[in-house]
C-alpha cells in the first residue's frame, strides 16, 4: 500500500464510525449500477421503437367472412370439396 492510500484510510476510519452500523445506503456504487441499467433500458427501448416501425402487419381476414376465391367462383362451387 502507497503512503497517499494508508493515509486516505486512517481519516476515512473515524469517519465510518459516526455512521450508524444498523443503517445500509447504496452508496455511489449502486447509484453507478441503476445509472447504468437505466441507460441500457433507455437503449433497448429506442431500438425495439425503431425495429417497430419497420414491421408491416396485415391483419388477415377472419376465416368464416373470407370471400371465395377466384376459381371457387368461376366453377360455381363456392368452395365445395367434391369427392
């Protein structure tokens, strides 16, 4: 250990004592963490927004109002099956 961080820690000691024991805080440390992930959510939010808007969705029609198909109709069996 360097002679700066020894001396950094003896006056940093004393200060830890006056903190209550009982108490836990985060720190900067945690505010680093939820800083970080907020800015990760931020990003993925901004590129499923921009990869959305690239999607083109056509709803299909319902099964029982689909209109006949083009050759049902020109045979007149509107889609019957024969055997």
């Amino acid at each position: 250990m360097s002679v700066t961080s020894t001396l950094a820690l003896t006056h940093l000691v004393p200060l830890a004592k006056d903190l209550d024991e009982n108490k836990v805080t985060p720190g900067t440390l945690g505010f680093i963490v939820f800083a970080v992930i907020g800015g990760v959510v931020w990003l993925l939010m901004k590129s499923m927004t921009k990869h959305m808007k690239k999607v083109d969705f056509e709803e299909a029609p319902e099964p029982g109002n689909a209109p006949a198909t083009a050759s049902a109709a020109a045979d007149g069996t509107k889609g019957e099956r024969t055997a």
